[in-house]
C-alpha cells in the first residue's frame, strides 16, 4: 500500500491530507502521514470510502475490505512488531 508523508504547514493536519490527495491524484487506498510539528505525526487511511484517521481504522479493520490481503500477499507480507 503507497505511504505518503507530508507536512500540514498552515492548514490543519485533515485538510493538508485531503489537499494533497486531490493534487497527486492519489487512488485508495494509501496511507498519510501529515508532520503537525517536529513531535506530531497524524496518521490517515485514504480508502474508498473517503480519508479515515489511521486508528479507527486499525479498530475497525473488518469495515474496510481494501485492507485484505490474499493468502499469496500474506506469505510476501513481511512481519512487524508493533509497540504502543
């Protein structure tokens, strides 16, 4: 899944995101993370059914089916650990 990072500079951290995706033209689903400052990243889910902030979606998973993977994706998919 594409991954852009970018930086919010006078808008909020949503509008950035949303601004960025209609100028690139990106398609869904991508993910977004848009620097608020030098400590703040907000993460966003760009999906088909619109631009979702990136831990509703990781609680709610089973809502957005782009997310899937095929039993072939999942044996390339590498494993990650994650921390909170």
């Amino acid at each position: 899944m594409p991954q852009f990072s970018i930086e919010c500079g006078e808008d909020k951290p949503v509008t950035a995101a949303r601004k960025f995706i209609h100028s690139e033209g990106i398609a869904p689903p991508a993910l977004l993370l848009v620097k608020r400052n030098e400590h703040t990243t907000d993460r966003y889910f760009w999906a088909e059914k619109g631009l979702f902030g990136a831990q509703y979606v990781e609680e709610n998973h089973f809502l957005f089916p782009s997310l899937k993977v095929s039993d072939e994706e999942s044996d390339e998919l590498p494993v990650v650990a994650q921390t909170r």
